[in-house]
C-alpha cells in the first residue's frame, strides 16, 4: 500500500499519524495517482491504524528518513548502552526518553515489546513544530480531501466521510469546525518527503 515506507529497524514510526508532511504526500499520491484501482477498504484500514484518541502531529521541514538518521545519531553519540529491546519482568512500565532534533523538535523515545522494532518514535507532547490533534479529526480530514476534495465543506459531507470511517455523525459544532480546519491544513502547500 501507499503507507509502505521503510522505516528504518529498530524504530517503530507511523508517519501517517506524526508526519504532516508525509500526510500531504499520501493524499496526493491518491488523488494524482487515482489510486483507486486499489480497493477503498485498503485506505480506510490504513486510516484506522492512527486510533481513536489524539496525536501529535509533526510540522517540521526534517523527512521521515533524516528524523530517524537524526536518532540513530543521537543514540550512538549520546548512550553508552544500549536502548532496551523489551521490557523484562523488573520493568513494569516502558523506558521513556525525550530528545531534541536539529530542527528543535522534541521526540519520544518508548521501548516496545518487539525484537526488531523496540523504539516507538513520536512527536514529544507540545513539541516546537507540532500540534495536537484528535485521531478522528484528522482521520476524517485525510479521507474527506481523498473522498470529497471540494472547497465548500459541508456537514453532509462531512458526515458521509465519517460513515466511511464507522465513525458517528458529527452534531458539535465544534468537531465540525476542527476538522474543516484540518482539511485546510491537508491542503497547504509543502512536503519534506
């Protein structure tokens, strides 16, 4: 699919969830490409793998690649001894670390329970060059600029591009306007892939 991207090991890194710039690229693969010889399902399976609470989405110029060469050079200057490849029985939560990039951006490191990829990468919590967001929000945004793509935003569609997603129908005001402010967003000029 589309979200294949080669995330160097050991990290673990959803830019379809933290990569603003890499978002931009996915839509416009999809819409230029008119990737819809792939079946749909396939785009709103890639959609749900961003959850359902909020995320930090990074707005950085560094790509996915030099975010993760960044790290790993961080790693090797920095730490004298290894990350932790799982977490053992005396380690009852995960190791977390925070770092900052050249850019100033802030990155959680969290061990994870896998043999290959035991660093979770993401954007830090109010990060420099980065909002939050909820999942839904953007979710629903992402798919609404594949789906929909026109200027006039209206609640039908919006609600049509929900169902899409199994999502319920927006009724707040509030939901609504968040995601046609992330719509814009989406629709902004720029990529760092």
């Amino acid at each position: 699919m589309i979200t294949d991207i080669q995330i160097p090991e050991p990290y673990l890194f959803n830019p379809l969830k933290h990569h603003l710039g890499y978002i931009r690229d996915f839509i416009n693969l999809i819409n230029d490409s008119r990737e819809w010889s792939r079946p749909f399902p396939i785009i709103v399976r890639e959609l749900k793998h961003l959850g359902t609470s909020v995320t930090d989405v990074y707005t950085g110029s560094l790509s996915v690649y030099n975010i993760c060469r960044e790290i790993d050079e961080l790693i090797s200057r920095e730490w004298s001894r290894p990350f932790p490849a799982k977490s053992g029985p005396a380690q009852k939560s995960p190791l977390l670390i925070i770092t900052t990039l050249s850019d100033s951006s802030e990155w959680t490191l969290k061990s994870h329970d896998n043999p290959q990829r035991f660093i979770h990468i993401f954007p830090a919590r109010y990060s420099p060059h980065s909002f939050r967001i909820k999942s839904n929000t953007l979710k629903s945004a992402v798919l609404y600029n594949i789906i929909i793509g026109k200027d006039y935003i209206t609640g039908e569609d919006l609600n049509y591009v929900r169902t899409l997603l199994g999502l319920s129908p927006i009724k707040d005001p509030v939901d609504s306007e968040a995601i046609s402010e992330m719509i814009e967003i989406l629709r902004e000029p720029g990529s760092v892939l």
